[in-house]
C-alpha cells in the first residue's frame, strides 16, 4: 500500500525545515494519540504513541531520521498484529516563495490482513498528520 499527499505552504524551505526538526514537533504530527519523544540520538528522534484504534489501545513506536537534504524518514518497528513494514517520508521542495510538501507512506501489512481493510484508516491517518503539519507550518 502506498499513500501520498502533498500541500503548499507560504514559508520559505529552509524555515520549514527548521520547523519540523524540533522536538516538539514531532508528537503534534499525531494528534490523535498520546505522543512522546523517548529518544534523541544525532539526527535519529524515537516517538512513542499511545493510541486506540478498532476498538483496542496500543503502543507504537516510531524512528525519524533528519536527513541532510532538510527531508524526514520515518518508520514503524511493527511488532503487532497489523504492519509487516510501514515507512515514511516527508520532503521540501522550494516553490516560488513558499514551500511545497510531500508526505508519504508505503507499508506492507501481515498474511492474515488485507489491505483494503486498513486503507481507509491510514488515509485518515495521513490526513490528519498532513494537516496538524500544514497548521505548523502556517502559524
């Protein structure tokens, strides 16, 4: 599976940048769970969040690696029931002024569950970290 969604912004790139390295940005990009910074280690920062989803509560764990271009990659240590991989990224592109934004998400999830099952809640999922960024971003 694979989700993409991108938006525009009217701060410049490197601001953007700037922005969503810092710690407390992070957590904010969940805004549905209870999120942590547990770790921060050179350009590597662990989140833990605390979510419920389908009725049960869970732990997930989380990698964001700074890049030196200003992107983020992200992943998912999947030790539950769904997730076989689930990755990420988020990129900055310079245009005109402002900035363009891309978030991506690709994940393969476990035999036993389709895909088409969990689409609709990593699309929510994506949407809602698209837009706790985009308010980031614009304040």
């Amino acid at each position: 599976m694979q989700l993409e969604k991108q938006f525009d912004v009217n701060r410049p790139r490197d601001a953007a940048v700037e922005l969503v390295a810092r710690e407390e940005t992070l957590p904010a990009l969940f805004p549905q769970a209870k999120t942590e910074v547990v770790a921060r280690e050179g350009d590597r920062s662990t989140l833990r969040a605390h979510y419920r989803a389908l009725g049960r509560e869970g732990t997930a764990t989380f990698h964001f690696d700074f890049l030196p271009d200003g992107g983020v990659r992200f992943e998912k240590l999947c030790d539950g029931r769904v997730w076989r991989e689930l990755q990420g990224a988020v990129s900055f592109e310079k245009r005109g002024k402002g900035t363009r934004v891309r978030i991506e998400l690709k994940g393969r999830t476990k035999a036993l569950v389709p895909e088409l099952a969990i689409r609709g809640a990593m699309q929510e999922q994506m949407d809602e970290m698209a837009l706790a960024l985009r308010e980031i971003l614009e304040t």
